[in-house]
C-alpha cells in the first residue's frame, strides 16, 4: 500500500466521530460544524480518488460539493443567529 491509501483509511477513521456528533450532537450548531467537517473529509477523498484514478471529473464534484456545503453552512449560521434567512 502506497501513502494514499494510507490518507484514505485515515479520513475514512477521522469521518466515524464527525457522523456520530451529527446523530448525537447536543445542539444544532454541533451537527451543522460536524455536517461541515465531514464534507471537508469527502471533498480530500475525492480529490485523493481523483489523483490515484487521473480524472479530473472527481475535482469537479469536490468542488461542487465544497461550494454547496459553504453556502449550507453560511445559510444555517444567518437562520439561527437571525431567525430568517433572507
């Protein structure tokens, strides 16, 4: 086994604490962070898969989802600092 895959079994470890603060967080702010941070872990996997495997596809869907769990992030934070949205 080469680095990579080494980075790989180590994100898929780092992914198990994050999935369970989203099923049992205390409050809502804690399962929106671990929400953030596990899309941070699959966004490094898929860029990992993408080098290994040479496709640029797989950038392009990290970098879809990185922007999309941005906007959710920012958009969750501005409804429970202000109760709405827009």
């Amino acid at each position: 086994m080469n680095l990579l895959n080494y980075s790989l079994i180590f994100m898929v470890i780092s992914f198990i604490p994050c999935l369970y603060r989203v099923i049992k967080g205390p409050t809502i702010p804690d399962r929106v962070v671990a929400l953030d941070a596990m899309t941070t872990i699959i966004v490094v996997m898929l860029g990992i898969y993408s080098y290994v495997h040479e496709s640029v596809f797989f950038m392009d869907v990290a970098l879809v989802l990185a922007i999309i769990s941005f906007v959710g992030t920012v958009t969750v934070a501005k409804y429970l600092d202000e109760g709405v949205v827009f």
